[in-house]
C-alpha cells in the first residue's frame, strides 16, 4: 500500500505536546461520504505483549468479506499507556505494516475510537488524517460519552453517542442481546455511512469482520 503521510510531528514526546498535537490535528478531520464503490475494506488492530507491539492487518473483499491478504508489523512499544494518547502507542506499528500491503484498501477500520474522544481525535482519526484515507473507528467500550435513548435488543438497532451536546458516534448492536460496539468518523466517512458499513460487515460476529480478522493475527 502506498503509504504517503499527508502531516508529519514527533511520535517521541511528552503527554501534554501528545495532547496538543491531536487538538492541532482534530481540525482537519473531514466528515465526507464514503467511496461509492468500496471493493475492499483493511482491518487494524494492535496487541501489545510486554514491551512489544504486534500490528496487523487484514484486507476483506466486499461484500463477500473473503481475505484477500495480511500484513503484520512488530516493534518496541514507542509510548507509554496514558488513556487518551492511544495512537502515539500503536500508529508508529501501523504504518509499517500498511506499507507491506499490496492491495490499495478503500477504507480502513481500526479497533479503537475516531471522534468519540475527549479531544474528538481517536487513533481512527489520526492514522485517517495521517494518511488521508476514509477511516471508520469502531471500539467495544465507551472513552467519552452517553448513549442517547434506549438500545433495542435487536440486531442494526441504534442510538446516537452523545457528549456534552454533540453526537460523537453510534451505538450499534451488531447482533441480537448482545453488547453493542461503538462507531464513529476517523475520516472521509459519514457516521450514519460508518454505521451502515460496519452493520454490514458484521454477518456473524459482534466485532465487525475486517477488525476482528486483525485482532486474531495481531495475537497470533
């Protein structure tokens, strides 16, 4: 995959200048519609096992969602766990694993937040502005915010994922009684777009495909 970094900063800094580069960078996530024809959708998902960061990724076709290939990355952990700075721990593993790919993926889905963030700027967001490719986050627990209403027990049933006003994300129920997942904009996509997309890579699993594939390999 072609790999061009559309921003650059330090990965190699404090906490707060990491804070000060997402609220920098939050300005120029793009909430646009999705391809119209996406044919392949690449997973992202990190496993970090002591002091080493195991990045993987996996390409599905759409909408049949068979594997088309993987790529996997493993590097020294280049930054402590503070909550809220989840990237600057694991995008410096993505990117190497991306650049092994040979396929040109049409949208990226990572195993973690976009703008349901305190600061509206989730790993999703940041690896999407980085690389200036539509990216959908999707996360199995709440960083920031309520959700709006009642779920349904049904499968597809939603409600919006609110914080002090603002619809940050959805809430998603990818299979019936069973806890949902939380959706929202990395880049280039719309929520509702992001939703839909990932209601429909979900035939099986509450995890959608392409993010689930990654989490298996990255363990592996």
């Amino acid at each position: 995959m072609r790999v061009e970094m559309h921003h650059s900063h330090d990965w190699d800094v404090s906490p707060t200048a990491a804070k000060s580069i997402q609220r920098r960078l939050a300005s120029e996530v793009r909430e646009t519609p999705l391809p119209d024809a996406i044919e392949t959708i690449a997973g992202v998902d990190v496993s970090i096992r002591d002091d080493t960061a195991q990045a993987a990724v996996a390409v599905l076709r759409v909408p049949g969602l068979e594997r088309v290939e993987d790529a996997i990355h493993r590097c020294a952990v280049p930054f402590p766990y503070v909550p809220g700075l989840l990237s600057f721990r694991e995008v410096p593993a993505v990117l190497p694993a991306l650049r092994e790919l040979g396929t040109e993926p049409d949208v990226l889905v990572t195993d973690s937040h976009g703008r349901a963030h305190p600061r509206r700027f989730g790993l999703a967001c940041h690896l999407g502005v980085l690389l200036d490719r539509p990216t959908i986050g999707v996360a199995k627990s709440i960083l920031v915010g309520e959700p709006q209403g009642d779920l349904g027990p049904e499968k597809g049933s939603r409600v919006p994922l609110i914080d002090e006003g603002e619809t940050i994300g959805t809430v998603l129920r990818t299979r019936t009684d069973v806890n949902p997942v939380y959706v929202s904009v990395g880049h280039r996509c719309t929520l509702d777009a992001a939703a839909d997309l990932m209601l429909d890579c979900s035939p099986t699993y509450k995890l959608p495909e392409p993010t689930r594939q990654a989490h298996l390999r990255s363990r592996a």
